[in-house]
C-alpha cells in the first residue's frame, strides 16, 4: 500500500509541477521497495518452498541463468566462459531455484570483477554420483575471514542499501534443500569460486 500512494502521489505531484516534492515522493517508492525487497528475502530464507522435483540438465540451467543476467554483465562488460562437460548426467532438481541460485552467484561475480572482468562457469561429474559446479571469477577476491562467513544470514557483502545480506543464505538452504553442497575458496586479489555439488539422484534431500 505504501508504494502503491506514493506511486499515485509522485504521478499528481509530477502532473501539478512541484519538482522538489516529487523527489521526496520519489525517495518514498525508493524507500518502499527496498522494504519489499528485504522482507521477500526474508520470507524466502526462512520458509522456503518445496516445490516439485524434475529430472534437469544443470548446464541448460546456468545458461539459461546467464541470459537472465545479461544487463549487468553488459553492463560491466564481463566475459562469460561456459565450460560443461558433454556427457555431464542431469539431476532431480526445481528449476526455479537453481536458476535463483546461478543468477545470484553470477551477478555477484559481476559485481567482484573489475569493468571488463573474466568469468568461468564450469561443471562435470566426480564419478561419485555428483555433478559438480563452479562459479569462478578474476575479481579482487576476499579475506578469511570475511570468506569464512561469506553464508551467515545478514552477512552483507556490498555497501550499505544495495544488499540484504541475505542472497549467499538463501543460496546455500537451496542448495541444501536439494541434497548437496556449496563451498566457497578466495584469496585478495586472485578472484573467487564458489563450488555447488548435487547429486544426480537427489539423496538426501531433505
């Protein structure tokens, strides 16, 4: 309701001519939406849905993922490398989801490199009934001890109001929720990798 008035007011105030009071209105819908924002990944940490399972190809799913990020990485003028093995098995997994994760994780790559910057998006199998994939960029990587809690819920990353600190948690609970595992290795100035497993059959989900 709050950014549905303050929709309707910037909208008059813009129609009567008073320029400074449709900035503030303005500053309200900015306001507002981070609000949204917040709360829906809230909701979606703490309760996240279970949702029907399907046999997928991870490789389709990073790519399709990497088309949904095109405008930042346009943006920053990225290169994306996709290295999947051919005979790579599909998994018992939501699509949905994993797309959320793979657009997290690539648009946080985004984010790390510099304007120009490299990232590798790879998978195969490890022949112990996982598919294994990596999200590695050229960025300017972390320190220990901001890697080590890298997935603590409210855990913010990025500068004050352009993130929830939320995203790496609800990455990691989805990665759970299907039965596998996601880690992280980093070194300042040697770029970042995240490391998803999921196994092909969805064991252990739980």
């Amino acid at each position: 309701s709050i950014t549905v008035y303050a929709e309707f007011l910037r909208d008059r105030l813009g129609e009567l001519g008073t320029g400074a009071d449709v900035e503030k209105a303005g500053r309200i819908l900015e306001s507002s939406d981070r609000i949204l924002r917040f709360t829906q990944s809230l909701v979606a940490y703490a309760r996240p849905t279970e949702e029907r399972l399907t046999r997928i190809s991870v490789a389709a799913v990073v790519g399709e993922s990497v088309h949904l990020c095109e405008h930042v990485i346009n943006e920053r003028h990225v290169q994306v490398d996709q290295r999947f093995d051919g005979g790579m098995p599909t998994v018992m997994a939501n699509r949905g989801k994993l797309q959320q994760v793979f657009v997290n994780l690539i648009t946080n790559a985004c984010h790390a490199v510099e304007v120009g910057g490299r990232i590798v998006l790879s998978g195969s199998a490890d022949g112990g009934g996982q598919v294994e994939v990596a999200v590695a960029d050229d960025g300017h990587g972390m320190p220990p001890e901001v890697a080590e809690r890298i997935f603590d819920p409210f855990f913010p990353t990025k500068a004050p109001g352009k993130g929830t600190g939320l995203g790496l948690s609800i990455v990691q609970g989805i990665i759970r929720g299907h039965g596998g595992t996601i880690g992280v290795h980093s070194s300042q100035g040697a770029g970042t990798t995240f490391t998803i497993r999921l196994p092909v059959d969805g064991v252990g989900r739980r």
